[in-house]
C-alpha cells in the first residue's frame, strides 16, 4: 500500500493552525517531475485582435507559430477562455465556441493562444485518495473522460499546487473515469512600464522568466542584467494515488 499525505498550514499573531492528512491506497502514478518534465509548449502572441461577440473571435500569428486548427484555450490579461475551435488558414486564426470569460475588446494587445495538449492520466473519483497538479508557468487543465466529456477543469497558478484529498466533503474528480488532462500554458508577454511582484511569469525572446525581485519594467535587457528575471522551464507534474478497486 502506498501512503501519501497532505498537509495545510497559517501563522497570524503568534499562533499556528496545522492540518495533515495521511492516505494509504494501492496504485500511484507519478508523471513528470525532474527524472521525465513534461513540457508545457510555448503559447503564441495574437496581433490585430477583432472581437465579434463574447465567443467569436479573429487574430493573426507569426509565422511559424506552433499554432495549428484544432481546440486552444485564449489567454489575455484578466481572462481565460479554453476549448475553443480554432481554425488557422495561413497566419489568420478564427476562433468560435469554448467556455470561460467572454474574449476581450478588440485590438487587445495581451492575447495568447495556445494548443490544448493532451496528458494521458487516469483518475477514478471514487476510488482516488490524493490528486495533484503542479506547473511551473500559469496553466489551464482540462480533465476529461474517454468521450472528451469534461469532469473537472481549473486553472494553475504559476508553481501553486492544486491539491485535492479524500477527506474533502466534495469530490472534485466524481464521474466517469478521468483517461486524459488536456492542458496548456497560459504564459503572458513581458510588457514594458508594468509593475511585476516576485513570482510572476513571463515569455520574451520565445523564452520563459520568472520575477526576482519586485520592479516596474524598462527594458527587459537591463532588467535582466539587474537580475530582476531568471530563466525558468514550463513544465507539468501530476500525482495520483488511488485504489485499483474498490
């Protein structure tokens, strides 16, 4: 039997609130980590951003940007919008459908889009005692059963855990059996004159930086040098420890 544990814990005025609990179940999956990363590919920047109505959509992307037809989810500065249809013809994306926050105004200069890429995970609700998710950038997960039907979906903050146990009152992973996350990286581009806070993510140069040190960016060179950023990796990791039968 394979034993895990979560544990919970906050400090205010000299007292500590402390919460652990341990779980015994008898199949663990551990996929990425340091031994095999599971990379979270690029997201793409969008230009001449056109926006027809809350889920109907038009850019344009670089050329050779890994964006292909098929589901993206569409990041931008305040929102989210994932499983979205997307149809690229040549360098210009229409985007129709998906759920989550109605797309931004047009000429939106924040807009990301990024593949849905697929993990193949198993997951059974009722038979599971631990579940986490862990990525190094801002990410979105889809977990879906073997008909694409969405059981759970949530969005990552950059190194933030998203942590579930059975002792919870409600099952987050309850349904048909989980069979694949379908996720993404949801990573904005550095913006010059914005104030970024320790932790923050950002993609400049088609590479990922972590914030440092609290500042207002100049330029990114010289905030670099000034080692406000560090080279970071995007990267994925699930845990899930359950039983093979009830």
């Amino acid at each position: 039997m394979g034993a895990g544990s979560h544990s919970e814990s906050m400090t205010l005025g000299g007292r500590s609130l402390n919460r652990v609990i341990s779980t015994t179940a008898d199949n663990d999956t551990l996929l990425g980590g340091t031994a095999s990363p599971i990379s979270l590919i690029l997201p793409s920047a969008v230009s001449s951003w056109v926006k027809t109505d809350a889920n109907t959509a038009a850019g344009n992307v670089a050329a050779g940007s890994n964006v292909a037809t098929g589901k993206v989810d569409v990041y931008w500065d305040g929102g989210l919008r994932y499983g979205v249809d997307c149809t690229r013809t040549v360098n210009a994306l229409a985007l129709d459908g998906g759920t989550g926050t109605d797309f931004p105004a047009s000429a939106d200069t924040t807009v990301v889009v990024a593949n849905q890429q697929q993990v193949n995970v198993t997951i059974d609700g009722d038979l599971a005692a631990l579940v986490g998710f862990l990525a190094t950038v801002p990410a979105h997960a889809d977990c879906q059963d073997t008909s694409s039907n969405s059981i759970r979906a949530f969005s990552l903050a950059a190194n933030e855990p998203d942590i579930w146990d059975s002792s919870k009152s409600t099952n987050l992973y309850t349904g048909a059996v989980i069979t694949k996350a379908k996720m993404s990286n949801g990573t904005l581009a550095w913006v010059t004159a914005t104030a970024y806070v320790v932790g923050d993510v950002v993609t400049n140069t088609a590479l990922t930086y972590k914030c440092l040190v609290a500042h207002t960016s100049g330029t990114f060179a010289t905030d670099l040098a000034a080692a406000d950023w560090v080279l970071v990796t995007a990267t994925l990791e699930i845990l899930v420890s359950q039983d093979s039968t009830p």
